[in-house]
C-alpha cells in the first residue's frame, strides 16, 4: 500500500528534526569547556596552534592523600576506674552522666557523640563540685577537681577526633571523584559556612568557653558524607597549574623565536593570537579560576584555620598532608608553604601572566596597558 504523501512529507520533517535534534545534543555533549580537564587541555592546543608550536602535556603532581582514619584518630585519656565509680555514687547530675557513659552505647560513642559527653561531664562536675562545697565533702570536692581538670586538659584531644578524626572528612576531601566543577553559580554555600560554623565553635572550645551548642555539627558532618568538594578543589589547583605551566613553556619556546609582531605592529597571527587570549583565556579559563579562587577563600581557608588551632595535638603525617593540602594563612610564610598545592598554582599563574604579558607587548598589546 502507497504511504500518503503528506505522510511522507510530516516523516520526512520529524527525521530532519530528530537529526538535528541529535546533532545539537552531541556537539553540547562535546563542548570542551563544560569540564575542567577538557577545557584546559583545549587551552593548551589551541595556544599551541596560534603560537604554530606543538605542545607538550606534563602530568599534575599527585595530589595528597589524608592519612587513614587509624593514623588520624588520637587516643582518649580516661578517667580512672575507680574515680568513674566513686564519682557514680553521688546524687548529683554527674551520677547520670557517668552512667550514660558506662553504659554499652556509651562504650561505642562516635567521636562527636565523645565530645558532647566530655563537656557534660565538665559542666556536670562543676555545678557537683560547687554544691559540694556546701556540704563539706572534702574527698568528693578533691575528686571533682582532679576530674575537671583532667577532662579541660584532653579536651582538645576530643575536639581533634570530633572534627578531624570521623569519617566522614574522608569523603569531603577524597580525590577519587574527579574535578571540580565549572559551573557559574557557587555549590559550596553550606558547607563554606558550615566550615566558618564549626571553627568558629572550636576555637572557642579551645578558649576555655565550653558553652557552645553542638547541634548543628551532626548535619556538618552528613554534609561531609555527600559531597566531594574539597578533593575535587584539589584536583583542579593540581591539573590547572600543570596546564597553566605547560602554556607558559609554549609562550617562552615562542618568545625565543622572532617576535610575534615586526617593530611592534600588529599582524594577521597576532590578531590571532590576541583574539584566542579573550576568547578563551580570558572568556573561559579565567572564570574557572576565580571559582577556584572563591571556593579556596569560602572553604578551604576555614578548614585550615580548623586545622591550624589544633596543631597542638596534631599528628605528624596530618601535618604533612595539610602543609601540601590547604591554604596557608595569608601573610604566613614557612618552609612547607612552597610545597603547598595552593602555592604551586599561585606561582603557576603568576608566569604565566607575565609570559601573557611579554608575548602581547610585542604587538603593543599587553593587557592592562
């Protein structure tokens, strides 16, 4: 039987349709600026191509691994058996604490579950200690104080495995799941204050102010468990810098040839030239960097600063992982500062600016000027 041939006509302009459709879908799904290691390797290439020299890719140092959770955790000092049990007698609130601790559940609290029962044991102690007072117990008082004391100074000890000793840190800083995104609108609005949040409450813990709520730190830490961000921060400042250095070194290969433009006057490749800077390191790689820049400032900044209030009862090998890992403070200057990531980057975009700037000043078209 003959199809109509208005059929025909509707067939026909559904598969043009459909094809298109198609076309459009694969050269989205091909853009190489939707992702950061496509995009800076299309950079180096087309850098290359204007420059008429072959680039060479290097590969991003590997990135630093957070130490076990084995080598992360310290151990908690404990109060003596028969403290536990002398204090345990008495009427007060203490008695109940001590019991939430003794119990099986207690045996097994996660590490912030530990922190929040060390500072209701010390706030418990305390309200025990001053109606002891009035009773003239002189062996309970010398009990109490002798607890107290020994619970304030471990504590820092409890804050370290409340913060950097779970799990879940784990995961936020894994670099097992790739790059950070390039995206225009900021992912990290809950986590970046979450992190000001938590270090803002742990500095003052460590000040001796220990009435601080902690109820907000189990969903910080739920958050931890779901997203990846900080590895993929890591990554990025990794494969960008190479990137960034693998274009500096075809910028020098070029400078040490003729120059771009005869007595300073612009030609058909420096215009080129000058057109790909805006179009795409400029319209494309620049962006990528100020992310990674906002999301250093707005998440790793505080992490550091959490981790940087704690160097007392930091391990060794976190110590080493954090000087290559998170940013320093600003204005602070150490021996492990120039084997930060953070710093190779900064360092890797500051040549090769100038070698931007040295290639376009010989067209009189050095940006800025």
């Amino acid at each position: 039987m003959k199809m109509p041939r208005a059929f025909g006509i509707v067939g026909k302009s559904s598969i043009r349709a459909s094809l298109t459709m198609l076309a459009a879908i694969f050269l989205a799904a091909c853009n190489p600026f939707d992702e950061a290691r496509p995009m800076m390797d299309e950079y180096v290439e087309r850098l290359g191509r204007v420059l008429e020299t072959d680039p060479q890719f290097s590969e991003p140092a590997p990135a630093p691994i957070l130490p076990r959770r084995r080598e992360r955790v310290l151990d908690m000092p404990e109060l003596e058996l028969g403290m536990l049990d002398f204090l345990s007698l008495y009427g007060c609130d203490l008695q109940f604490v001590v019991g939430e601790k003794n119990s099986i559940m207690g045996k097994v609290m996660q590490p912030l579950n530990r922190l929040r029962y060390e500072l209701r044991f010390i706030a418990s102690a305390e309200k025990c200690l001053q109606s002891s007072v009035d009773d003239g117990d002189k062996d309970l008082q010398d009990t109490l104080r002798q607890a107290i004391s020994s619970k304030r100074e471990n504590l820092p000890i409890a804050l370290w495995n409340a913060t950097w000793g779970v799990e879940e840190v784990e995961n936020l800083f894994t670099t097992s799941k790739g790059f950070y995104p390039v995206i225009a609108e900021n992912p990290l609005s809950d986590l970046a204050r979450e992190a000001v949040q938590l270090e803002s409450v742990a500095r003052r813990l460590l000040n001796g102010e220990l009435d601080q709520n902690l109820d907000f730190a189990g969903a910080v830490q739920q958050r931890w468990q779901a997203e990846y961000h900080a590895g993929q921060l890591i990554n990025s400042a990794l494969l960008v810098a190479a990137r960034l250095n693998d274009g500096t070194e075809l910028i020098q290969r070029r400078l040490a040839q003729r120059p771009l433009c005869l007595n300073g006057k612009p030609n058909n490749q420096s215009t080129i030239v000058h057109d790909m800077f805006f179009s795409v390191y400029i319209g494309k790689v620049q962006p990528y960097l100020a992310d990674l820049r906002r999301a250093r400032t707005d998440l790793l900044e505080p992490l550091a600063q959490l981790a940087q209030i704690q160097t007392a009862v930091m391990p060794q090998s976190f110590q080493r992982w954090q000087a290559r890992a998170l940013p320093a403070e600003a204005g602070v200057e150490s021996a492990v500062e120039s084997a930060s990531v953070w710093a190779d980057l900064d360092q890797a975009l500051a040549e090769h600016t100038r070698g931007w700037q040295q290639l376009l000043e010989q067209c009189g078209l050095r940006p800025g000027a």
